[in-house]
C-alpha cells in the first residue's frame, strides 16, 4: 500500500511485533563468536545473536547461553546449531524500572516524580547513604532494587505474561492485579490473589524451569544434516 486515503504513505514493520527473542544454551557455544552464531542461523531467520554475560565477583563473564533474536512472530521450539538440536526458551526482560523514583512501569527519562533515596525519602545532597533502607514500591526493610521485594516479583510476573501473550502492559498487569484500586503493595501483601498466579506462568513456559544444559539433543546421526560455517569447532 502507497497512499491511503488519497495521501503518500510508507509501510514499515513493527519494530517489536515483528519480531520475537530466544535463548539457546550450550557449552560449546563458547567456543563461537555471535557473529558466527548469527550468520549460520540466518536461514533459520535468525536476525541477531547475543552473548548473555553475567556478574563473577564483580566481574563481567561470558555465559553459554546466547539471546537470539527471530525474524518472525512465533518462536520455534528447537534450533539446529551444528550437530545439536538446541532448546529455544522464550527471553523474558526485566521489568522497566525507574532509577529516579524507584517505582515500576517507567524509566527515568520519562519520569516526572521527584527523585528518591533507597532509603524512600528524597534524594540526599550528599551520595553514599548509609540510612536502613525501606523499599518506596512496598515499605519492606529492603532496597527497592530487591529481589526478595513483593512487587519485584509481581512485575515480573507481569512481564513474563506480557511477553508470552505479546500484549500490552497495562492489560498483562489486570491478570496479575485483577482488583482495580489495589496497589501493588496490597496485592503482593495477600498470598491468596498471588499463590495461584506462579502455577499459571510455569503453565505457560514449562521450558524457563529446564536446565540449559541438559536440555541438548544431539543431531550427530542424523542423514539430513547440513554442516555450517563452525562445525569444525565442535
Ligand atoms: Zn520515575
Ligand atoms: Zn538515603
Ligand atoms: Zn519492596
């Protein structure tokens, strides 16, 4: 479509809905460059690999697992790398989180609340404060960057629907908070309106709980298979 409605109009695809991102583990996955990872994958519709790092002792380290991210709207359940036929677990992000006011939902560039304290009063003129900490999102004796927090958690469940269904936050958070005029705080504060919602996100990805690494198949004997850029690697 050129014109609509008599006016000139350029179609692009959805920068989000058009596409959707994995995570495949593998040991041996350390031993490939993402470009690589990437470029092999890319008749699978594999758009962009990336490294997953994680923290050691304050320091950054490679993991086995790489976020791949998928051309397409649904995400295949298995992937062949070489001779492996590799589990696809769905990417859940973190939820969006303000570093200027501490509460969920936004980031601070689109804030318009007053800055805070981890320790909930208005940000000191000095850093390095050394008050106990009471988190601003559920008055818990916790950093609001917590992940014993109450609402860490029920934004994360939020998130993890929003993703699986790919719906919109504000209709993810009313499976989460069905109650209008709760807060989050109240809701997380009564196990009974949130014991039953873990059971129904692990429904919905049964994979997340699986361990990556025993999750590998092995594709050496199959007739069909097609040697890629790095097999010699493995
Ligand atoms: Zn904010
Ligand atoms: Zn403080
Ligand atoms: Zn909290």
């Amino acid at each position: 479509m050129q014109t609509f409605g008599g006016q000139p109009i350029t179609v692009v695809p959805h920068e989000r809905l058009n596409y959707t991102k994995g995570i495949i583990s593998h040991r041996d996955l350390l031993n490939c460059s993402v470009d690589e990872i990437a470029e092999a994958l890319s008749e699978d519709g594999v758009a962009e690999a990336k490294r997953m790092i994680t923290k050691r002792n304050g320091v950054s380290v490679n993991t086995a697992s790489v976020l791949l991210t998928f051309n397409r709207i649904k995400l295949p359940g298995r992937i062949k790398v070489s001779f492996y036929s590799l589990e696809v677990r769905p990417y859940i992000s973190a939820p969006l989180r303000c570093y200027r006011c501490q509460s969920f939902g936004h980031i601070s560039a689109n804030c318009k609340r007053n800055p805070i304290c981890n320790c909930d009063k208005a940000v000191h003129e000095n850093s390095g404060c050394e008050q106990p900490f009471v988190c601003v999102n559920c008055d818990g004796n916790h950093s609001s960057l917590s992940p014993k927090c109450p609402v860490c958690r029920l934004e994360k469940e939020i998130k993890t629907i929003q993703t699986l269904q790919k719906i919109p936050y504000a209709e993810a958070r009313k499976q989460v908070v069905p109650k209008e005029g709760l807060s989050y705080s109240q809701v997380a504060a009564k196990p009974s309106q949130t014991s039953n919602i873990v059971p129904a996100v692990q429904a919905l990805v049964p994979q997340i709980t699986v361990s990556s690494t025993t999750s590998v198949l092995c594709a050496k004997n199959d007739p069909k298979s097609k040697p890629t850029q790095y097999q010699s690697r493995y």
